[in-house]
C-alpha cells in the first residue's frame, strides 16, 4: 500500500474502571478510498473515531495522519480531518448558513462566501439557508452536520452513522452524495450499522468487535475468503441417516432425515460444484429429493458469524 492517509498502529483505550474500549488497534486507510468500519453498539467504533479527531485521549498506540503524528503536530494534523458525528450539535434556532460559516471559521480558515454556497448547493441546502435548523427536517439536519464538516475542505471526512433515522430514500440520495465527496478527492471513513450501505459504498470493509479489528479487506475478497453456500435437499421418504457415499462432504440432516443440509464452500464456487456433486450422486444411488434450494451468504451473514467468535480475555 502507499503511503496511508491514516496509519493506526497498537491503539489502545482503558477507562476508569478498567473498560478496555480498544484492544491493540492497528489501521491503515488509503488516500481517496471509502472505508466502511462495521460493528455492534459498544465495539469500539466511535472511541476509534474520538482518538483520531481529538476527544479521546488513547492510552497506548501511535496514530499518524498526512505523515505527521498526532501526538507531535495536533493542531496542523486537525485542520485537515472532519467528523460528522451521530449525535446532532448545533445551535438550533441558528440559521443554517451561520452555523456552517462559524464551522469554518473555527478551524481558522479566511471567509469564502462562495465555498459555503458551493457546499450547501451540494447537499441541496442552499435554498434552506437562511432556515432556522430547528424548522428542518431529521434528514435536512443531518446534511447540515456534513456541510459543517466540509466547510474547512477537509482531507478525510468521519461519518459516524450518516443515516441513522433517515429513511430510505433519503439515505440513498446521501449515499449519492458522499460518492461526489469521493469523486472531489475525500477519504472518507463511515461507521454502520447498515450492512447494505458498506455494500453499496465502501471499497474496504473492517470489522471490528470489543475493541479489536478482525477483519479489513476489499469486498470481493472477502466474499472470497468467508463466503460459504448453502443448500437444502428436500425428501418424501425421511432418511435414517447420511449415506456412506456422502459422509465426505459438508452434510448433516435436519427435519427427521427429511432435509439433507449443505453448509460450504469458500466464496470461489467451490460450494457450488459440491452440491452439483451431491445432486449427481444421490441420482445415481437412487436416493430421489423433491426440492433443493440453494443460496450463497451476503456480507451480512460473514459479519454476523464473526461477532460469534468468542469473547477476549480482558
């Protein structure tokens, strides 16, 4: 990989009473990538996310942004993240543009007048701007927390659930819009819990449970390397139990020996062939099934089977 726009390495986190937030994180994010961070509620997520932008002091590890440490060169390092947090923060009877003008001149970048109109057209808020926040809609706020985040043109951009409680069609239309983000050159990180949206968006996906990475890899591969197929074959006349001729493959029988279950493969069509092979065996033996159905795991499944690891030590 070149050199990454973000290079996490050994990243712990311990509160007060001995919570361990994170375990050893290590993470790199490539420039100009979108990177989709899964996970359950209390994985880890938004203290990894907290550490990077400045509100959670790590208690070991080393973070490295643009090539520069964190730790060392803090304020040059800030000005070129944003974060678009789940919670929503503003002054709600604030007009739309004043917050997004204020945002900017936070991180002590000279008015633009002409950028924040860029910006609020962008996200179809610029007929909204002289709207008090407090007037719009759930999905309308939260394009004002994007539009806050992008006012200082930031280098990497944090979106920590974009869409939660926005409805379908407007999360869709927001999927659209952090494409066009990508498309200007942003790196962006988003947390979900939306397995469909890392599927729809994002060219890597990490996995990451009780404070620890246990997976990052491109989509494809890991459909690859965890993708498993299943099938269910169907019979009148219930079966004692598995025949001899097909103990070697990934079987066992369910329903009172009236399904004969597969459950394999490795995401290359591996699974595939071995239930062409069992159909044509079972054929030969004379052993007649009524009904088979297939089906191969989505991203959901791999991600639901690894949050069945077991628990770490703490």
């Amino acid at each position: 990989m070149p050199d990454p726009i973000l290079d996490i390495r050994g990243l712990e986190k311990t509160y007060k009473g001995g919570v361990k937030a994170l375990r050893g994180v290590d993470l790199a994010i490539k420039r100009g990538e979108i990177f989709a961070l899964l996970g359950p509620n209390g994985a880890g997520k938004t203290t990894l996310i907290g550490a990077v932008c400045g509100m959670v002091r790590p208690t070991g590890g080393s973070i490295h942004a643009f090539g520069q440490d964190l730790a060392k060169y803090w304020k040059q390092v800030r000005r070129d993240i944003g974060l678009v947090p789940q919670e929503l923060s503003f002054d709600m009877f604030d007009k739309v543009i004043r917050q997004v003008r204020y945002s900017r001149g936070m991180f002590g970048c000279p008015p633009d007048e002409a950028r924040i109109e860029e910006v609020l057209r962008s996200l179809s808020l610029w007929d909204k701007r002289d709207a008090q926040i407090r007037a719009l809609s759930g999905g309308m706020k939260r394009r004002v927390m994007i539009a806050k985040a992008l006012a200082h043109d930031p280098q990497l951009l944090f979106l920590d659930e974009p869409t939660a409680g926005v409805d379908v069609e407007l999360r869709r239309d927001m999927w659209r819009q952090i494409d066009a983000l990508r498309e200007r050159g942003t790196t962006i990180i988003l947390t979900t819990h939306y397995i469909e949206e890392a599927e729809e968006m994002a060219d890597r996906v990490g996995v990451i449970n009780r404070g620890q990475i246990l997976l990052v890899d491109e989509k494809d591969a890991i459909m690859a390397k965890l993708g498993r197929t299943e099938a269910h074959f169907t019979f009148d006349a219930p079966l004692a139990e598995v025949p001899a001729s097909l103990s070697a493959y990934p079987v066992h029988l369910e329903q009172d020996g009236r399904l004969l279950v597969y459950r394999g493969g490795d995401g290359t069509g591996k699974g595939k062939r071995e239930v062409a092979e069992l159909a044509k065996l079972m054929t030969r033996e004379g052993l007649a099934y009524t009904g088979l159905e297939t089906c191969e795991s989505t991203l959901e499944d791999i991600f639901v089977d690894l949050l069945k690891e077991p628990e770490v030590a703490a």
